[in-house]
C-alpha cells in the first residue's frame, strides 16, 4: 500500500511532464517549503518538551499542578499555570497525552483532580524531538564560547 507522500509524489511525477522548465523549478520550491514546514510542525517546542517530560517522571502522580511545579523547578523558573493547562490541552489534542478524571477527596472538598499519562505517540515525539535536536547539535563544542 502506498503512503500519501508516495502517492503525492507520483501525482507530481506524472504532472512534470506537462510543464516547462521554469515552471518544474516554482513547482519544486512550492513543494519543498510545504515539506519543510510539515517537519518543522512535528517538532516539539521546547516548553512542550518540558510538560511531557513532566508527565514521564511523574508518572501516575502527573497531575495539573504537580507537573506546573515539576516544569518550573525544571526550567529554574515561575512559570504561569494557564500556559501548562494550555499546553497539556494541547499536547491531548494531538494524541500526545491522554487524561483521566478521578473522583474528588475530601482533602479537596471532593473535586475531581485529571491525571495525565503520556500516549505511545507522545513517546515517539519525544523521542524525535531528541534525536532532532542531538542532530542540529553533532560537531559544534558545548557549551559555546565567544572567540575573539
């Protein structure tokens, strides 16, 4: 079976005879800034990085405010708890992380707290992610250093 690029670069294959020279050139930088930015899209932001690595060590603890605190202790600063419900709505939107609701205490005048787990693709953005950003990184010394 073939995937959409397969089938998408057929369809352009095809289509390449039909136009000249010049036109093949527009075609091939249209094509190529669609493909760049579909890989940059995939990558995670780094504050993204930082709430699925939360969840990771928290593990069956990851809820809402233990991985606000576990983001900032990570990141060595405040960091506002909108932008961490934000991003975990976010994260489960994306099929990265997937949530449960369970059943309030009286510690908490018997709220419900969500509990966030991270998903198999979650794992796998992660784990790009990292190998992406090991990739950028290969043959530059660290930590930088100014030469004059």
């Amino acid at each position: 079976m073939r995937t959409s690029g397969q089938r998408q670069a057929s369809v352009i294959c095809r289509e390449r005879s039909r136009f000249t020279q010049r036109s093949l050139f527009e075609l091939d930088k249209v094509y190529a800034h669609i493909y760049n930015v579909g890989i940059v899209a995939e990558l995670l932001g780094t504050f993204e990085q930082a709430v699925l690595l939360a969840v990771v060590r928290l593990a069956m603890d990851a809820y809402g405010r233990a991985i606000l605190r576990d983001v900032g202790a990570c990141l060595k600063r405040e960091v506002p708890a909108g932008a961490v419900y934000a991003t975990l709505d976010r994260l489960e939107g994306k099929a990265l992380i997937s949530s449960r609701l369970e059943e309030g205490t009286p510690v908490r005048s018997g709220r419900a707290r969500r509990y966030y787990r991270i998903t198999a693709a979650g794992v796998n953005a992660l784990n790009e992610s990292k190998a992406a950003l090991d990739e950028m990184w290969r043959g530059t010394q660290w930590p930088l250093g100014w030469q004059v």
